[in-house]
C-alpha cells in the first residue's frame, strides 16, 4: 500500500497509538454479553434490521476501500446495516476514548492489535468470549496464534484480529553488486551483515557518508534486535519486563559495535539527513543505505516510488544459531464498551474478520490474520514469480513472529527502549546499565498500570 498516507499515519497510529495508554477509561462494569450467545449471521428478532455505527481512521483510498467492504455486507443481506464514519488516525483514540467514557460509543470500531490489552485493562472494550463460543464461524484455530494472543487479557479475548504486517530484509542488489558482494546470497546471520555492510559504506565520521551499509538501530523496530538475539522482551505470566538478559545485551552490544566503528553521533547526523522511507526520497531507493528492515506493506511504495531498482528480499538475519524471527504488527476488530448494539455489532465485526480482510489485501496490499488466507494476492503487486516468492515469505513469517508485549504499559516501554538505544549509539550508557534503566522504568509504569502499586 502507498505510504505518503498509509505508511505514515496508519503504521505510526498501529505502532504507537496516540492516546490510550496515558488516559484512564471510566471504569464501570462491562456490558453483558449476549444471553444465549446469538451468533455471527444468525438472525435476531430483536435487531433485525438494525442500523451500527462503525468509526474508521482509513482515510483517503483506504477510506475507499473500507467503505466497499461496507456496502457489500450492506447488500449481501438486510439484517445489519452499516454507517461507516472516518476518524482521521491521530484522532480516533482520543476520541473513542471520550465516546465510550460520556456513554455513546459507536457499536464497532478497528483499532490498533496492540492497543487492545490496554483497552481491555481499562475496560474500554467488551469481551467477546460468549459471541465467540456461540458462533459456528469463530474458531480461534484459523487464525494464527500471533495474532490471535495479542487479543487476549487474563484468558478473555477482547478483539479479534484484522489485517496483519510482518518484517522482512530488504538488500540493494546494485550497492552489493557495486561493492563485489554475490547480490543472489542475502545475508543469513549478523556476522554475514557486518561484512557486507563494511563493504558497501563509503566516508567516514569524521568526512560524513555518502552510503552505509546497515545501522542496526534503523528500522524504527528496536524490540526486533532482541527477538533475533534470542531474546524475550516480557514475561507474560509473571508481568515483568525481562530486558536484561544475556541475549537482549548481547543484542545491544552489536549497537554498541557499529556505534563504536562508525561513530554513533556520525551515523545519526547521516539518518536525520535522510529521505522518509516509503517515498521518492527513501534513502534505501536513492542508493543511501545497503540494507534496510520493512513491513510488508512497503512492497507496494516501491513498485510505485522505484519499480526499476534491482533488490531482493529475505529473511531478517540472526545472531549466531538464533534461528528466524520477526514481528507481526496489525489491527483488531472490537466492540467498544457501551456498543449499543453489541449483538448486531458482533454480526459485522465476525463478518470483517473473516470475510472483510479477505476482500481487503487485493486492494490495500495488507497482510491477512488466518491460517487459510494466505494465498491471497495483493493487486497491487506484480504477478510475478519474484514478488509471489516475497510475500510468501512475509506471509510464512506469520508463523513463527512475536507480537509486542501484551502489558498496559506497551507503549510507555517502547519509549524506554528507544531511549535506552539512543543513550548506547551516543556512548552515554553501556549496553547493560540502559537495558537496566529502560526495564526499571518500565516495570513501575506496568505495576501502577496493573495496580500494584
């Protein structure tokens, strides 16, 4: 999907939404779900007919896309009728958050997978537990557990998911070409990166670089570093942040090594001259960076920002024997608490999950949630034997990903590890003392957030 819009506000808003953690919902008992389970297309007398309101931060041609979606359940039959309203993305959380806290909610919204814990904290959302064991076409099987799970809080699920994004590796083949690397042989684990990408950087810290090979730090997806170390972020059970592991610092002791052999303030000073990604100013289009870390969203911007640029895409690479990992990023379908026609809600919520984002990746080129979608292409993308390979491989990373942490304090410990990132690029901690700060930081958050303290 093209990011002048898309890559820019849906990804930050899925990434970081804007308000939810840091605003506490009026708690009040949920509402009651629905005696007797009515489930997922099975018609209700009480609400036949019966008109929902759905808000959507999809603008501009994902707008589009998402108001089809809208007027074919709206035609395939006549017992919900949906209202689509678009919220722009930066606004949706607050004002969602201020609807469901005065009582008028809309009955069904999408919002950010890994926001739903924190709604479901604050009792924003209504669990869909009895809609889900009701209904002969929610089985929790068919989707993949990555996303699935980060629906869930405390055994209950609160959502269930939309569209999905993976990360992959993405290598200039004329840069590696250019600097006498075999562009057909990606690299597999860490070390592999570090040759090539010593090869590929031209200048130095002290002059300034014209191209660099890779910066660990610069994909905007700090928590993959750890994953691909080997690492765990967070201990669901027990509720505590596990930064300070060996494999996490050993994570942040590649940082350290590129920071150290590049120079750290030099490579910063060369990122924040850099073009946003996803436009005709990329800088991994323009010949600037060797080796970058994408979503798979992005493979759509560059068909239409660089079609003719020779790269190939594999794998994210690992340290040492780790084995493949990445991260699965997306959307969930919920009720908002208050819904006030959660029955009739839930109709076209199950419909959006299972129907809708099947209709929705031709168009948007998303990534689907289910186990048995994965085939689905986007149009967006050349029918070829070399794209069709790429996102396989996004989509086989669906099966083996993590989801960020499922904690109130979510957002809050990205931040931490962000700054825990910058202060070893500019020498200010070691890779240990700012995995120890960032994760005593976070823990007080988390605990205030869970209630216990």
């Amino acid at each position: 999907m093209q990011q002048e819009t898309k890559g820019l506000s849906r990804r930050t808003f899925l990434r970081a939404s804007v308000a939810v953690a840091g605003l506490a919902l009026v708690a009040c008992a949920p509402a009651a779900a629905p005696a007797g389970g009515a489930a997922a297309g099975e018609s209700s007398a009480t609400q036949e007919g019966a008109k929902i309101a759905y808000w959507t931060f999809w603008a501009d041609r994902w707008g589009e896309f998402q108001q089809q979606l809208v007027d074919q359940y709206n035609e395939e039959q006549q017992e919900v009728q949906v209202e689509m309203l678009i919220v722009p993305w930066g606004d949706l959380p607050v004002k969602l958050l201020t609807a469901v806290s005065a009582g008028n909610p809309p009955d069904f919204s999408i919002i950010g997978r890994s926001e739903v814990v924190e709604w479901a904290v604050r009792e924003g959302v209504l669990p869909l537990d009895d809609y889900i064991a009701a209904s002969t076409e929610t089985k929790k099987e068919d989707w993949f557990d990555v996303a699935w799970n980060e629906c869930v809080w405390q055994a209950k699920t609160y959502a269930q998911p939309f569209e999905s994004g993976t990360y992959a590796a993405w290598y200039n083949m004329e840069l590696f070409e250019g600097a006498g690397l075999d562009a057909t042989k990606a690299p597999v684990t860490w070390a592999d990166v570090d040759i090539a990408a010593e090869k590929i950087t031209q200048g130095s810290a002290a002059d300034g670089y014209t191209t660099v090979g890779f910066i660990p730090w610069g994909s905007g997806r700090r928590d993959l570093l750890g994953w691909l170390a080997g690492g765990e972020w967070y201990d669901e059970t027990a509720q505590q942040i596990t930064a300070v592991t060996p494999e996490n610092i050993a994570a942040m002791e590649w940082v350290k090594q590129y920071a150290d052999k590049y120079g750290g303030e030099a490579l910063e000073r060369f990122r924040q001259g850099l073009g946003g990604e996803d436009t005709t100013d990329d800088p991994f289009y323009r010949g600037q960076v060797g080796t970058t870390w994408r979503g798979s969203w992005a493979l759509s911007a560059k068909q239409e920002y660089a079609p003719d640029l020779k790269f190939t895409v594999a794998p994210l690479p690992y340290r040492a024997d780790t084995g493949n990992d990445s991260i699965n990023q997306g959307s969930a379908c919920v009720l908002p608490k208050g819904s006030p026609q959660p029955d009739a809600a839930y109709k076209f919520l199950a419909w959006m999950s299972i129907t809708g984002i099947s209709k929705w990746v031709p168009n948007a080129a998303d990534m689907v949630s289910r186990k048995d979608q994965t085939e689905i292409y986007p149009s967006a993308l050349p029918d070829n034997e070399e794209f069709r390979g790429y996102w396989k491989l996004y989509n086989d990373a669906l099966a083996y990903a993590h989801h960020e942490p499922s904690m109130p304090a979510r957002r809050f410990w990205n931040d931490q590890l962000a700054a825990a990132v910058d202060a070893i690029v500019l020498g200010k901690k070691s890779p240990e003392q700012a995995l120890q700060d960032a994760q005593d930081t976070s823990q007080r958050e988390l605990d205030k957030a869970l209630g216990k303290a």
